[in-house]
C-alpha cells in the first residue's frame, strides 16, 4: 500500500507572491524564487510524512484551471464560478480560438525548477492535468460547433505538454470528477477510450485517472474502460454507502482511494480507513493507494498537516496488510 498527496494550500504571503506575479509587480526570477523555497518546505514535508507519490503542489498557480490556461492557446480567463459544489472558486476557461499547446509556456519552466529540487527524493512525482470532460465543464466555449473537438484539440494540446516534460515527472495524474457529474452527455462519455489514447499517446508514464464527489455505477465502465493504471474514487463520508457496491469491482484493479476528506476540517477515523484497506485487499486488489479525496485547498494548512500525519500513521499500522 502506498500514500500520496494532491495540491498544498497557499499561505497568504505565497499567495500575493502569486498576485504581484500576475500583474507583474515583480519579477518572475525574484517570484520563482520565492515560491521555490515554499516548494522546497513542501517537499521537505513529503519526506517528513514518507508519502509514496507526490505532485508539485501547483503552488505557482491558483488552481488547476489556472495551470491549464498557462500552456494552452485559444483560451483566456473569465469569470469567477463555483468549482462544483464547493465554497471555492475558479475563472471559468473562456475558448475564443482552436485549442492548441502554447509551446512556450511558464508551466514547463516551473515544472522543471521544481524537478530540480526534488532531484533527492524518493517520492514519485506526478504532473495533474484536468481530464477532459472536466475541461469541457469548467470551460466557456465561444468557439466551436461541436462539443466533440473541444476534447479531442484538448488531448492533442495536452499531450502535448506531456511530451514536453516527459523527462521530468513520474507518474501523470488525471482529475477527471466530471465522469460522474450532470451534463456529460453519453455520446460523449463513450468516446472518452479514443479521446484519453489520443492524451496519452506516446506517453510510457505511470498513469492515474482520478474522480471525486461522487461515484456513479452507471458510469463506471466508462472509467475502467480508460488506457489508465490505476483508476481513482472519493470515499469519504458522502460516498460511504456507495462502497459495498464499489468493492465488487476490485477483483485485480489498481486502485487509489481517496479516504481523508478534503473538503472537511473533521479529522478521519484510522479504524474506519483500516477496515477499508482490508476489505479492498480481501476483495483482491492487486495494489492500492490511500490519500486525500481531492484538492488540499479546501482546508487550512495546519489541518493538511495533520491528515498528512494520520495517513503515515495509517500506512505504518497496516504496513502487513
């Protein structure tokens, strides 16, 4: 069994470091900087609490909508929207243009600083990108016809990406909660096999899928059908009635389960996630990944710590399993 975390929340000082970044109050070296001693605490954390697998935090961007703006062309920011049904918010993904990969963009720079720093460590890292039904849910689209090629342009614009830094992660990680949600039509969901060979083409990573908030049987041979290692589900409070149906699917899947509850201050119950972990294993899961149920910036920092605590406490109580 192995442990992982996804994005760190930012303190108010990384935060208008970010800011004054953006209207360019300061000079990208002098912010870089900044943010890599943050990065670099970040990392030393992962080290602290023995995670498995790690990303970059995404420290330099407001949130994952934001990184994907940061590499793609025909796209600019809009207005503010409710990343699903939570209290946190994102500039909506406005297409103007055809989606393509801006070759030059801050992302790779920034990923690259990041590799660096974490050259010594032991930790898998993984590169997050938005999937693309959840790209097409978070995104305005101005542009085309049909609703087809936004995520085709989306997959070859962020393969691209994936090429680009192919030397420098690990493991990529899909945040695909969209699969789950209203408004993804079915002709969509069954073109999703294509459209994800069409992101991962050429990609011989270590590669997660990952959805949360919900989980939807109807749809769940749509996720496993995906060109993916390991396929990623909340089980966190709102989804525990949800599990005993979920277990018969384990039988020799590779699976991550998001047991800490991100979106709650509430501390997690290491009896509860242990019962979890050996069903799994009794189900016949051929390997498992714990960590949180989605983004960190939900909560505050002091209280990621602590569910970063709980979950090495976890993983060395159950270290036989």
């Amino acid at each position: 069994m192995c442990i992982r975390d996804r994005s760190y929340p930012k303190p108010v000082k990384i935060a208008k470091v970010i800011s004054r970044l953006k209207s360019g109050k300061i000079e990208k070296s002098k912010a870089y900087e900044e943010l890599m001693k943050f990065e670099k605490r970040i990392l030393e954390e992962v080290k602290e609490y023995e995670l498995d697998y790690t990303t970059d935090g995404m420290v330099g961007w407001d949130d994952i909508a934001d990184l994907t703006t940061s590499f793609l062309e025909g796209v600019e920011k809009g207005a503010l929207e409710r990343f699903f049904d939570n209290n946190f918010y994102y500039r909506k993904i406005v297409i103007n243009q055809k989606l393509g990969y801006k070759s030059q963009n801050d992302y790779v720079q920034y990923f690259k600083q990041v590799k660096e720093i974490s050259k010594d460590l032991k930790s898998k890292i993984k590169i997050v990108i938005l999937g693309p039904l959840t790209f097409l849910q978070l995104a305005e689209n101005n542009y085309y016809d049909d609703v087809g090629n936004i995520i085709d342009d989306y997959a070859k614009s962020t393969n691209s990406l994936l090429r680009d830094l192919i030397d420098y992660y690990d493991v990529v990680e899909v945040h695909e909660p969209s699969l789950f949600q209203k408004g993804i039509k079915g002709a969509l969901l069954q073109s999703s096999q294509q459209v994800y060979e069409k992101l991962f083409n050429g990609i011989n990573k270590e590669k997660h899928v990952l959805t949360y908030f919900d989980i939807r049987f109807d749809r769940i041979q749509y996720l496993l059908n995906l060109p993916a290692d390991y396929f990623g589900f909340d089980v966190t409070e709102q989804n525990k009635t949800k599990l005993g149906r979920l277990y018969g699917y384990m039988k020799d899947m590779n699976v991550y389960l998001g047991v800490i509850d991100s979106r709650n201050t509430k501390m997690d119950k290491i009896s509860t996630i242990r019962r979890i972990i050996e069903k799994v294993h009794e189900k016949g899961a051929k390997s498992l990944i714990i960590g949180n149920s989605s983004f960190n910036d939900f909560i505050p920092e002091i209280v990621v710590r602590r569910k970063l605590k709980l979950l090495q406490k976890t993983k060395r109580l159950v270290a036989n399993v």
